[in-house]
C-alpha cells in the first residue's frame, strides 16, 4: 500500500532521467492564439544504456527535435485522453548513468491548449489590449511545453520570452532583463530554484506593477492595482512571520498577480509571481488568508513537493497547517481556531458532494485513472489539516509540532517526496514517542474515505455568536421573522458573516419567507464580499427563489473561481425552474471561461459528451 510507485498522471518515464535545467525561448502570437519556439531540455541519465527519452505533451505540434546538435528521430504516440500524447525521441548514443545531453524541440502550442487562456481585449478590465495566462497544475504544463510532466522531477529554468512591445510579460522566476526588439519586447527570466513543470507559468498583458514590500510587488492590470496594493499591503508581514516559523525564504522576489476574473483558482503558487483571484478584494483584507496561504507554499509544495498527485496533501495539509500558523503569530490562537472549524466545515461538504464511500475522500487516494483535476476538492486541504492538527495534539501542542515541520522542510528541501517518506520522517522525529504514534489509525487516516477519525474539539469562542444567530433564524417561525434587523450584524466580523451562512447551508432549507426577510434586513444582494455573495445566493436558491436565478448567474459568469463556481452551478443546475437556462448561459459563457473550468463544469451540467 505505501510503496514508492510511479506517477500514474504522466507518460514520462522519470526512473529513467531526470531534467535538470530548462532553457526557453518563446514567441507570444495573440492573432493566432498560439506560443512557437523552443525548449532545451539539459537530461541526465539515471540508469545506463539509456537510448530514448519520453515526454509529456499535449495538442503541441512538434516541428523537429535535436539533440547535442544532431538532428534526431521522433514521434508522437497515441492520445491517452486526459494524460494527452507522448512524445518519443530516439537519443544519437546511449548515455550511461550520469551523463547529461541537451535535447532542443522546436515546437507550437495548440489555439486550445488546455493551460493557456487567451482573452481578448474586451475581456480584460482596461479593454484595450489582449491578455495571456497559463495554469500549469495539476497536469497542464504539457500543453505549454514538452516535458516530464510530473512533480517528481524538478529542474531550473531560463526563458526569453517575445511578447508585442505594449505589453508585460511575467513568469515564475526572478526577472532578468528586458530589451526592445522591433514592434517587440523580450523579457528573461531566471529561476534558479529547482521546481516542478507546473509551477511553469507565463502570463501576459498590459500590467503595472505597485512596491508593496522590499521584495513584494503587485502586479494586475491598471484598473486594479492600486486596490489591490491597499488590500495586500500585510504581505510582507506574512513572509517575516512565516520565516520565523520554517526558516529562510529561498526565492528572492515575492510579487503577487492579480488575474481576470476567469481564473479558476483563490491563488496559485507560482515561485515569485503568486497569481491571485481578484473576488479577493474585499476592500477590508478579510480574505487575505488566501496570501498567507500562498506564502507558505513556498516551503510546503513549492520547496518539498508531493512526488505524485497521489501525495497531494502533502503540499496542502501542510500548507493549510503553516497559513493557520502565520495567522495565530498575527492575530492570535482564536483565530487560527476559528479558520480550522470553517475548514472542517468544509471538509464535511466535500465529502457530502463525493459521497462517504467515494474514494477521492481517500487523503491519499488513487489517481493512476483519474484526472488530478477531478479530484480537486478541499479533501487534501482540510483532511491533511485536522491529520496534522491531531498530530500536533498528540505529541506536545503547536510549538514542539512547528518545530517538526520545521525540521521536515529542512530535511526534504529542493526534493519531492511520498507519504512514506513523510511518515517515516514523522516517526524519525518523535522517536521517543513512538508508542503514540503507533495509536493513530494510519490506514482509516490515510487510505480510507470519508470522516477521518478525529473528535473535533475546536475553540468555538469566535463561532458562538454565528451559532447563536444562526440558531435564532433556523428555529423562528415565518409568523415571527420581524424581531431580526440589521444591527444583528454589527458585531460581527466579515469573516464570522461568512460562518454564519455557512451554518445556516449546513441545516435544513430555510424557507422562502425567511430568505426574503433576511434580504430586507441584512441587504446580502448588495454585498461586495465574495465569500459572502456566493453563500448567500446558495441559500436562496436552495430555498427556491426565483429572484436569486439572475444574481446566481451573474456571478458564475462574472467571475470563474471553481470554489464558487462548481456549487452555484450544481445548486442551479438541481433548481428545475433554472434547469434550462442554466445550460444556455453555460453555452454562451463556455468561450469565455477558462478551459479547466469549462470541461469540469461541463461534467457538472451532464454536458461533457455534447
């Protein structure tokens, strides 16, 4: 059950070589929706006698392939569905373990290449010029460029990319120079941190930039980048705090980009460039835990990585458990508590959506004929949390556990790892408690679905009042809904607004009298937060209001967050009433949206095999 197995996401064979550097040289062609140019892969052998390489593709179209300067044989195999094409190239002599060569592929990416999403100008805030961004994970980075598509092999990277002289380009490495060449611009980048190939990424546009930090820039387009440098401004807070944790940040800049609408995830790691959701601007920062948790990947993901899709919880249990830790050094245990409890929430929801039997609710689950994204949930997230906050409870409290995760990152640094290279750490560490350990139910922990074995014990003192409110509204009759107003909320945080609708999703359907009495008193339609918005506009389509439809579409096409965007289109699709015109503003929109969200969306509607 816990041995070492490859990567069933990728056609590459990694047992065999390794990438150790990349070397990129790419033209940004808006007309025609496509990237040309090359890449120079730097392969080391990992055993003798090695004469063939393997590669992950996708829609690439590959036009001639060379290796230490001899042109060299290759083709592309069969489509394997979601894990796309192999690329097979034939070596001019075998390599011996050790030994390096340099194999350059001139190539073409395809006008719907499944990480890349093109918008035009009037799908960008300014409306002026086009727009460029990639998403590398979980396994597209394929449809970017050739390679070993797999977090198992990391590698550095140099890119030169030409873009139209108007715009800005950005990637996940420290800049590098840039220089006017015609009607174009090249900008170089250099990252000099060995990374896996999704956290490749490339993004173009008109962007401005705003210091926030001494190694932090904001980047977005000029529409909202200064709101978003307001609202961002504690960024250089999170990363002093989090080094104080886990040690030294290794990545030199930290800037944060603020993509379109239509990206599909809070944030994304990315080293050097964390790409962010603009519904994060709140305008109060209450939903910058998304940043500290992006931060913190830059240990945990980013530094020691899950070998396979498999063992993605290491990268997100961790990376749950250090944000909750930058945010109790900021504002204290309350407030890591109060987020832990929303996460088991969460958790709780995912596997009501899965099922309790469905193996996906596995923390390590099996993906070998599964698409990583469709195992996507907070399943990884909030399961590995409440692992490692049992864990934390066990053998000494958040100082002795910190202090482990410390040490872990230290040991695994610049390399990817397993569950069973975590947990033979874990034991390693706690050597002298490893009676206690032995207590834990690693197989329901690990191997098993649905509710893991954790009796929650969380500190309520932040929820009590969302409870009570909570309480009030599920148990008065239609007949008495005049005793709420709109001081009810006064006290509240927007955060504990959050929680409280997120009780009132978790019981049974409030009735439609009730919904329409809490819009007149707390004026919900209105609200700019979209945490809030998006539970808000559950609960009225839960209860059936007709009125809600309209506002429930608006925000699933306003903006592409899957988090939001799954649910609301679930909710609307099991609303009869909406049924219809739900699929006709998921035809209309599907241009739109970006091609991950699209095809998973798709499968939510009954809608993938039109």
């Amino acid at each position: 059950m816990e041995e070492r197995r490859r990567d069933g996401s990728s056609l590459a064979a990694p047992e065999h070589c390794h990438t150790r550097h990349l070397v990129l040289q790419l033209s940004v062609d808006f007309p025609r929706r496509v990237i040309t140019g090359q890449a120079a892969l730097t392969i080391e052998a990992l055993t003798d006698e090695l004469s063939s390489l393997i590669l992950d593709t996708r829609d690439l179209k590959i036009h001639n392939v060379v290796a230490n300067g001899q042109k060299v044989q290759f083709s592309l195999g069969e489509n394997q569905s979601f894990k796309g094409t192999p690329l097979n190239i034939v070596l001019p002599f075998k390599l011996s373990r050790g030994q390096q060569l340099v194999v350059e592929i001139s190539y073409e990416t395809s006008p719907a290449a499944s990480g890349l999403q093109w918008l035009n100008a009037e799908q960008t805030a300014g409306k002026k010029h086009p727009y460029l961004f990639s998403q590398g994970q979980a396994i597209h980075s394929r449809s970017l460029l050739p390679c070993q598509d797999t977090p198992s092999v990391k590698s550095t990277y140099y890119a030169r990319i030409s873009v139209p002289a108007e715009l800005v380009a950005l990637m996940s490495a420290n800049r590098d120079g840039e220089k006017v060449d015609g009607s174009r611009k090249i900008y170089c980048f250099r990252q000099t941190v060995p990374i896996p190939s999704y956290l490749i990424v490339l993004v173009v546009g008109a962007l401005e930039s705003r210091v926030i930090g001494p190694r932090t820039r904001v980047w977005s387009e000029r529409e909202m980048v200064d709101a978003a440098a307001t609202e961002f401004d504690e960024t250089e807070t999170m990363l002093k705090t989090a080094e104080d944790l886990v040690g030294p940040y290794v990545w030199g800049q930290y800037d944060l980009l603020v993509l379109p609408p239509s990206f599909p995830y809070g944030g994304m790691e990315n080293p050097c460039l964390t790409f962010v959701t603009p519904t994060l601007l709140a305008g109060d920062k209450s939903l910058s835990d998304v940043i500290a948790h992006e931060i913190a990947h830059s240990w945990t993901g980013n530094l020691v990585t899950n070998e396979t899709w498999d063992d993605f919880w290491l990268n997100e249990g961790h990376t749950v458990y250090l944000e909750r830790m930058i945010c109790r050094r900021m504002h204290g245990e309350n407030t890591r508590q109060f987020a832990a409890l929303g996460g088991w929430k969460a958790l709780l929801e995912s596997i009501r959506t899965f099922g309790p039997t469905n193996p996906l609710t596995n923390l390590v689950p099996d993906l070998r004929d599964t698409d990583p994204d469709d195992a996507f949930s907070s399943v990884p997230y909030e399961k590995g949390f409440a692992l490692l906050y049992h864990l934390e409870e066990q053998l000494g409290g958040p100082d002795i556990f910190v202090g482990f995760l410390k040490t872990y990152i230290q040991m695994f640094a610049y390399k990817s790892v397993t569950t069973k290279d975590w947990k033979q750490f874990l034991y390693s560490y706690f050597h002298d408690q490893v009676d206690i350990l032995n207590q834990i139910d690693w197989h329901a922990w690990l191997y098993s679905p649905g509710v893991p074995p954790f009796q929650v014990n969380y500190d309520t003192s932040l929820s009590d009042a969302c409870i009570r409110l909570a309480n009030r509204w599920n148990t008065a009759p239609d007949s008495e809904l005049t005793i709420f107003t709109n001081e009810d909320l006064k006290p509240l945080s927007s955060n504990q607004v959050v929680e409280f609708l997120t009780l009132l999703l978790q019981e049974p359907v409030l009735s439609l009298q009730h919904v329409k009495q809490m819009q007149e008193v707390y004026k919900f339609n209105s609200t700019k937060n979209a945490e809030i918005r998006f539970r808000w506009l559950r609960l009225c389509l839960r209860a059936k209001w007709e009125e809600a439809i309209p506002l429930a579409l608006q925000m699933v096409t306003e903006q592409g967050r899957m988090k939001f965007t799954r649910p609301l289109y679930r909710d609307l699709y099991n609303f009869e009433t909406a049924r219809q015109q739900t699929k006709n503003t998921f035809v209309k929109n599907k241009p739109n949206m970006h091609p991950i969200t699209a095809s998973i969306i798709a499968k939510d509607l009954h809608m993938d095999q039109q």
